[in-house]
C-alpha cells in the first residue's frame, strides 16, 4: 500500500493548468510532504499565473464558520464560478494528529464539481501560517479556481496570518460569544473587513449586535479619511437557512470592488509576499541548519558544557551564531 | 505510536443515524498522530469517493450499523477504482456479520474490524500496510 505523497508521481505544471483533482490532489500533498521536491513547480505556477480572489473566514469553533462557507460558496457556484476552500483545523500539540471535521458541514457542496474542498492540519508552525497553505493557494489558482476561501478557527497568530493573506477578512461571532469578544477586541477586531453574526435565531442576537456595533464605532475614528474607508459591516445570518446569506454575499462582493477601485494600496500584495518569504526562510533555516543541528554531537557538547557549568546557553548561542554564519558563507 | 504523515477518511454510508463509533475510532487515529477527516452521517458512495480524492488519503475507514455494506461498499469500491484510487487502503468496521467479510475482503477491503477492536490494533494494521 501506499503513503500517497511517497509515490513519485511527477507533476508538470501543465497537468495543473488542465485542472485534473487527482493531480491538484496529489500536488498539495507533495507540498504539505516534500516540500523541497515540489519548490521546481511552484516556481513555474507562481509565475505562469494570477493569484485568486482570496476570501478568509475566522471566528471560534462552533461559531457556524464551515456552515456558512458552503452557502457562500453555493452561491458563488451559482454564478458560475469554480470555487476552492481550504479548511484549516489544529494540529494536536500532543499526538501530532488532527481532526479535520469541516466537511460534515459542507454535505451541500461536496458533490458539485465546481467546488474543491481541502482539509489541512496547522502542524504547528511557531512562525505562524504554516507555509504551505500559501502554496497550496498557488497550486489552485493555476488550476483555475478564481475564488478560493480559507477557513481557519479562532484567535492565534494563524489567524493574524490568516488576515495578512486574504482579500477579504470575515470574522464569525455568536450572540452566545461573550468571552470571546474580549478576545476579538485584542486582534481581530482590526482585522477583519466584515464581521458575520450568525446565529442569528438567537435570543441575544440584538444585544450582541449593540455591542458589535459600539466596538466597531471605537475601531473606525482612527484611521484614514472617511471616503477612502471601507466601513465594516455587520451582516446578521442563520447559515442553517438561507436568512441572509445573500445580502453576506452582497456584501462580500461589494468589499471585493472597493478593493479593486482602490487598487493596490489596500491589500499591500508586497505584504503577503514578504510574510510567505519569511516563513520559507524560517521553514528552510530549520531543516538545513537547526535539525541537523540538534542532532549533531558538537550540540549534545555543548549541551554538557552547559550543564557542568563551563559555558552558559547565551556563550553557546554566540558560538553558534559564528559558527551558522561560517557556513552560510 | 507514530502514525506520522498518514491521513484518513473517516466515513459513514448508510442510512443510520448515530455515529458514536465512527468518532471514537477518529479521535483515536488522531491521538495516534494521524491527520483525520470525518465527514458525517449519511455519506454517499460518491461523496465519499471525492473526499478520499481530494483530500489525497492514504486509508479509508467505513463504517456502518446499518447492515446495508453488502449494497453500499461494492458500489464504493467500484467508484474509487474508476476514479483511480485502488490503491487506498480500505478498512471497514461497525456491524458486519463474520459470514460476510470473506465476501468483502475479496472486493478488495484489507480488514474488516469488530466493534471493541482496541485503536491500537487498528493504528498498528495501517502502519503495517502503508511500510509495505
Ligand atoms: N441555531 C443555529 N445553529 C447554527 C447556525 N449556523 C451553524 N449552526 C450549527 O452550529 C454548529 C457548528 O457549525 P460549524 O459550521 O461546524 O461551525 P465552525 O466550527 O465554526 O465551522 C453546527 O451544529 C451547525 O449546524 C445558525 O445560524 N443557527
Ligand atoms: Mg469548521
């Protein structure tokens, strides 16, 4: 039997271009697996096409998040777009597994063959975004999906990340959130382009939405001119039924435009590239020079020179620091 | 346990409405390292063909309560060939009489599982079998 990502299969990026699922399928597998295998193709996809329309959605867990990309998604579908989604669940700190559930709420979607769904684990990237979803971004944009999304859970550096990478940001609460709001007000308050209550069969619904709403007039003096701003909305939905959804998707393509009319400025493409460097050359510097660094016997030396007290871990780090210079060279 | 780099599809066919089982065996994949989706109850065959290719798994765990598998899994196992997906390994669990597995396992399911199979022995079969 197979590990999929073992079997050698070789990708060309007309394969990807032609769009075949087996092939964009195994292609982010290579790039959540081999990474240095898979670098020759994206090197060619990055620069053979257009990056796509990015929608990112962030909220807590059970907030409706994977509910509602389905309906807007199908909505999308509808238009006639091809449409990707990208489903981000935690890697387990302990086991190094994850449970990747998004799909349960995507029953409506799963069979349209417009639509590809990807469940990706974070695998625990300190830096942050784990570089691959990045890449598995370009990979489906070359395969011709014009608008992806990236579902991701909750408040942690993912999700600032998460926010660096897409055009539009929704950030999902409840009315039961209550807690969780004190969490937005720390980062994601400024970070998103339209906050989405669902759940809105609630009874809190309006109290929630009061609180939303003051939160957000705190958010919007500062800043720039009024009519360069884009104003967030709260755009109240039930993603169990279609109550609205269609003003959401409104909404959702009313930000796409402002983005558009206001051109680069606002996104600051520059941005999301020189985040996707780092996070390449933090993923390369650890494979090349810190992992084989922690097995090395001149590092268990060291590491006993510390504990008999000749030398300390800041002594050891400048050594060491030399030493990595040397070999950058 | 190290079930490093490996992920499974969790799937429920049939028509049954609980799926106390199939969630267990999922946190347990998890807790043994491995990358797990689930997809819910009431999975069609095609559904649950184009999860396993595009979420690219390496293992497909079935499983049913609802004694239709003699219909359903033929239908899947069909469907995954024609999509080019034989080389999945497919395992099957819940209630499925032991006069029907050697029926199973020759349409190409490596092992079908009790109820109460410990997750050990399920994480040590599918390491077995992807080192092959
Ligand atoms: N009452 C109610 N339940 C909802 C609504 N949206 C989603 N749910 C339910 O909330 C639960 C979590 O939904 P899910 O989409 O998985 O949330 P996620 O964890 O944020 O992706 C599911 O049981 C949904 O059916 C809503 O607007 N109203
Ligand atoms: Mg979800």
């Amino acid at each position: 039997m197979r590990k999929s990502w073992q079997n050698k299969m070789k990708i060309t990026a007309e394969q990807v271009f032609a769009g075949e699922e087996k092939v964009i399928a195994r292609a982010i597998s290579l790039i959540e697996n081999e990474r240095q295998q898979v670098f020759p193709l994206l090197k060619e996809l990055y620069s053979r096409s257009e990056l796509a329309y990015l929608l990112g959605v962030t909220g807590p867990p059970g907030s409706g998040k994977s509910t509602l990309v389905a309906k807007i998604v199908s909505g999308w579908v509808r238009e006639g777009n091809k449409v990707a989604v990208i489903a981000i669940d935690p890697t387990s700190e302990f086991s190094g597994g994850a449970l990747l559930g998004d799909r349960i709420r995507m029953d409506d979607i799963s069979t349209n063959k417009d639509v590809f769904i990807r469940s990706m684990a974070t695998r625990g990237y300190l830096g942050g975004l784990n570089p691959a979803i990045f890449d598995t971004v370009v990979v489906l944009s070359a395969a011709g999906y014009k608008k992806i999304v990236i579902e991701t859970v909750g408040v942690g550096q993912n999700e600032i990340d998460i926010v660096s990478l897409a055009d539009t940001t929704l950030v999902v609460t409840v009315p039961e959130a209550g807690d969780e709001v004190q969490a937005f007000k720390a980062g994601l308050m400024e970070a998103g382009d339209i906050f989405v209550l669902n759940k809105a069969d609630h009874p809190e619904v309006n109290k929630m939405e009061l609180v939303l709403k003051q939160m957000l007039r705190l958010g919007n003096t500062a800043g720039e001119q009024a009519e360069n701003r884009w104003e967030v909305p709260i755009v109240k939905t039930i993603a169990t039924t279609e109550k609205g959804i269609a003003e959401l998707n409104k909404t959702i393509a009313e930000h796409q435009e402002f983005l558009t009319e206001k051109g680069e400025n606002q996104k600051a493409p520059g941005k999301i590239i020189s985040n996707h460097l780092i996070h390449l050359l933090e993923e390369s510097l650890k494979r090349k020079y810190l992992d084989p660094l922690k097995e090395s016997p001149a590092f268990a030396k060291l590491l006993q020179e510390i504990a008999a007290k000749k030398t300390d871990p800041y002594s050891a780090m400048e050594e060491l620091m030399a030493n990595f210079k040397e070999r950058l060279g | 346990m190290t079930g490093k780099n490996i992920k499974v599809l969790i799937a429920k066919p049939g028509l049954d409405g609980h799926d106390r089982g199939a969630k267990v065996i999922a946190r347990g994949l998890k807790e043994a390292g491995m990358e797990v989706v689930y997809t819910g109850l009431r999975q069609t065959p095609a559904q649950i063909v184009r999860a396993a290719l595009q979420e690219d798994v390496d293992v497909i765990g079935l499983s049913i309560l609802s004694g239709a598998h003699q219909e359903l899994f033929p239908v899947i196992m069909d469907e995954l060939e024609e999509a080019g997906l034989e080389d999945i390994l497919v395992l099957a669990g819940g209630t499925i009489p032991d006069s029907d597995h050697q029926e199973l396992k020759e349409i190409g399911i490596k092992e079908i599982f009790k109820p109460g199979t410990p997750i050990k022995e399920i994480v040590e079969f599918i390491e077995k079998e992807l080192a092959e």
